[in-house]
C-alpha cells in the first residue's frame, strides 16, 4: 500500500504490470486463503485464469434523497456549489474540516 514504492516498481522495465490489492488488514484474509486453495486445487492454469477484482467500490450509491434524510436531521452547515473541488480545496487550504460523499462506498484499509 505504498504508493512511492509501487510506482517505483511500475517504472522498472522488467515490470509490465503490478495489481495492488486495496485492502491489506484481516478483513481480506479469507479472500486470500480463498485464492490460494482455488489454485492449489487447479494448479498454475487456475491461477492464470483468476480475472483482476477491478473497482472496490462496493457499497450502495449514495443518493441526494437519502442525503438529504441525513442532513435534515442534523444541526451542521450544509452548502451545494457549482465548483465542489475548488471549494472543498478552499476550505481545507484555510485549515476547516470538510464531509463528502459521492458515488458508492469504498472497501478497504483507506476508504473514508
């Protein structure tokens, strides 16, 4: 889970592709055991064909009615704007917090 050292890696010319996994704690531990006995029993042709996972944004889409349940609920300050980065990097540049979600919910050691 090292960015520094992935690229690292990735820049060698011996290297033509790296797969990171996104999570490294317990909770992918049974993913793991999961691929090894898949090609213990199927040998490296098994191991050849396990497709790459891709995104693990596995959680449910966040949508504005739900948002919005959420935010009628509470006492904070809510605002929308056009240019949500540009605001958001405004805020955190003069050193505030800032809560966002987008999309669906990540997995993993990093996701917030």
């Amino acid at each position: 889970m090292n960015v520094k050292a992935n690229k690292r890696l990735m820049e060698m010319p011996e290297v033509g592709w790296l797969n990171v996994f996104p999570s490294c704690g317990d909770e992918t531990l049974s993913m793991g055991a999961a691929y090894l006995a898949y090609i213990e029993i199927g040998g490296v042709e098994a191991a050849e064909r396990i497709e790459p996972i891709g995104a693990f944004y596995l959680g449910e889409e966040v949508d504005d009615d739900s948002c919005k349940q959420v935010l009628d609920s509470c006492e904070h300050e809510v605002r929308r704007y056009e240019d949500v980065e540009a605001e958001v990097a405004k805020i955190l540049a003069a050193g505030k917090p800032v809560a966002r979600c987008k999309g669906r919910m990540e997995f993993g050691a990093r996701a917030l």
